[in-house]
C-alpha cells in the first residue's frame, strides 16, 4: 500500500482528477473501478472521485508497487525543462502574468513543442515554487491563449485553486481584455462589432459571418481609434467574446485588416512593411487587463490594472512610421494608452454599429 499526502498543490483538485495526473497512463475506468473496490481510498474512506481534496487529505492506494510505477509517467529532470528570461509583469504566490513575445506558443499544439508552459514550468523549478514529485499531480498553466504571432500578456495559474479562478473568471468575461493594433486605412469613429465566427479547422481559418448559422460562435469586438499614420491606423481594440483569430478577421471583415498578419491581411500593405523593417508577424498586442474585485487565490490581483509594453519592433514603426498619440493619451511605450478609452468604451456598454 501507498500513501500519499495531499500538499497546498493538490488543494482544491477533485480527487479524480488527483489520481489522474499521479498515475497519469492508468486508463479512467481502471481508477474509478479502484475507487468502487475501494483499493484507493481518501481519508481512509471510500470515494467516488468527485471529492474536493483538501491540504494534509491522504490518500490510500491499495495496489501494488509494480502497478503504481507502470501507470506513472516519467517526467526527467528540471533540466528537461527549457530555460528562458520571462518578462514577468505581476506575480504572487498564486498567479503570473507574463508578457508573451511574438513567435512563442502559449500551449503545445504537438507534442514535440515548447510553449510558454515548458518555460513557466521550468521558471518555478528554478526558483523553488515546485517540484518534479509535486508536478506529478498538478501543473501550473496558462489560463488564456495567445496566437503564436500575437504578443502581449497571457496569465497563468501557479495552485489548482487559482487556476481554477482565474480560468472562470476568463469565461465569464469579468476580467476587461485590451489590445492595440496597427491596421490598413483611417479608422475615424470608435466602434462596436458583432457578428458570428466559424472555423475551418483544417486551414485553421475563421471567416465572419452576419447571420448565425449552425456551430458558429457569437463575436463582438469594440475599437477606439488612438493615433495615425500614413494610411495606418493605431487602434486599441476590446475583446469582449474570445474567440480564435477573433480581432484578426473581424478588422478585416470591415476593411481595416492588421498590418502583418498573412491569413487576413492585405499582401501588399504586408510587403511594404516587411520590406522596410523585416515585419513577419501581425502588429497586434495585448496590453492590458482590467481586474474586478477578488478575494481568495486571486486576492491580489483585485481591482489591478496591469500592463504589457510593447515589443520593440513594435515601438519602432510606431516611431519611423510617425504615429504619435495625442497629448491625452499616455505613452505606448509603458503599454498604457490611457483612461479615456474606459469612458467610452466598456464591458456591459450599449451596442454602437460600426459605420
């Protein structure tokens, strides 16, 4: 018999889902049938899995040693873990916010990549928040997902309960998401888009469409125009929905595609830009979010803003390309376009068509 002790990683876990990441190669049926036989236990006592763990639980596993060791999995050492200097914008003992550069995955998408989950896994290594035995039943993860080629702040959950949190607090949509992007042409008025997406998952392509139509998903986009260029203009952009490519093809869907982007962008625009500073990513970055009040794991991130600088390249062509934000505006460089936008633009607002 083995008895494991559930550590301040496990708390809040379903015990299901606790024996699932410990002996992560046993099949579902072969745990849930331990747990009716009651050869894995919790507390001493017979479990059917959806139990809420909590700090100091044991948990009993009748079984022999052989069968335990072949159901788990080998994770290596830290050192299979990739290193590399996260620009870290908030952090506590419970959550990360990370600003994520142009051409990093956040989540593997095979099974060979590295994500900005190899690189927060092995960030915690090495700093001594969590070890190879703790990570066999919980992971820290990221809770919301960047394009590769989009930049800008994705936050991550360090405990089972603040990934938890943070995740519904995402899917709920209290959490205020902002972006600024460089798209083609001169965006005069503010705007309010909505529409509804499908996905071509094979092209992994989104097209919108103004009528729903089975299996498409519900989009609305809101945008302020900031500043402008030379038949470019700077915007900050809300993302109410979530949804893939989502800011992507509904600027496009009006004519004002971001600069950069290959799948929904104009090639020529593209060209000259990539021609002039080596662009071969979409100007779009995720810069700022907006907290409600929280307690509990997510305590300290209650009512904060936090922003994400731009990327260099970025900051560049906003410069070369003379596009300079007005006085009442803040500076773009500390990822703070200003307040004003929060007077106009907001989460729960009333709809004001894009003319």
């Amino acid at each position: 018999m083995r008895e494991l002790l559930v550590g301040a990683e496990g708390a809040g876990q379903r015990l299901d889902k606790y024996l699932q990441k410990y002996m992560a190669l046993a099949p579902g049926s072969f745990l849930y049938k331990m747990l009716r036989k009651k050869n894995i236990t919790c507390n001493r006592k017979k479990c059917d899995g959806r139990e809420r763990l909590s700090e100091g639980d044991t948990i009993q596993l009748f079984l022999s040693e052989e069968t335990i060791e072949n159901f788990r999995r080998k994770t290596g050492g830290e050192d299979a873990f990739p290193v590399t200097e996260l620009s870290v914008l908030y952090e506590d003992s419970q959550v990360l916010l990370i600003n994520k550069p142009v051409g990093m995955l956040s989540q593997k998408a095979q099974p060979s990549d590295v994500s900005l989950v190899e690189y927060l896994l092995g960030y915690l290594l090495r700093k001594g928040e969590l070890t190879m035995e703790a990570m066999r039943s919980f992971r820290p993860s990221v809770c919301n997902r960047l394009d590769r080629n989009t930049s800008g702040m994705v936050t991550a959950g360090k405990t089972p309960q603040a990934l938890r949190e943070l995740s519904a607090l995402l899917k709920e949509r209290r959490v205020g998401k902002f972006y600024v992007c460089l798209v083609k042409g001169r965006v005069e008025t503010e705007g309010r888009l909505w529409g509804w997406l499908t996905k071509d998952e094979k092209d992994n392509q989104v097209q919108i469409l103004k009528k729903p139509v089975p299996g498409a998903d519900e989009i609305r986009t809101a945008f302020v125009p900031v500043a402008y260029g030379k038949g470019t203009t700077l915007l900050e952009v809300e993302l109410i929905t979530g949804r893939t490519h989502q800011i992507r093809a509904h600027l496009s869907s009006i004519g004002h595609p971001v600069i950069g982007d290959t799948k929904y962008g104009d090639p020529v625009v593209n060209r000259r830009f990539r021609d002039l500073y080596g662009l071969r990513s979409q100007l779009l970055h995720s810069y700022r979010m907006e907290f409600p009040k929280l307690s509990g794991a997510l305590a300290g991130l209650s009512e904060r803003i936090v922003c994400a600088p731009l990327p260099e390249l970025f900051q560049r062509i906003l410069v070369d390309e003379a596009i300079t934000l007005p006085d009442d505006k803040g500076g773009f460089s500390h990822g703070n376009l200003g307040n004003k936008r929060a007077q106009r633009v907001h989460p729960g607002g009333s709809d004001q068509s894009y003319k």
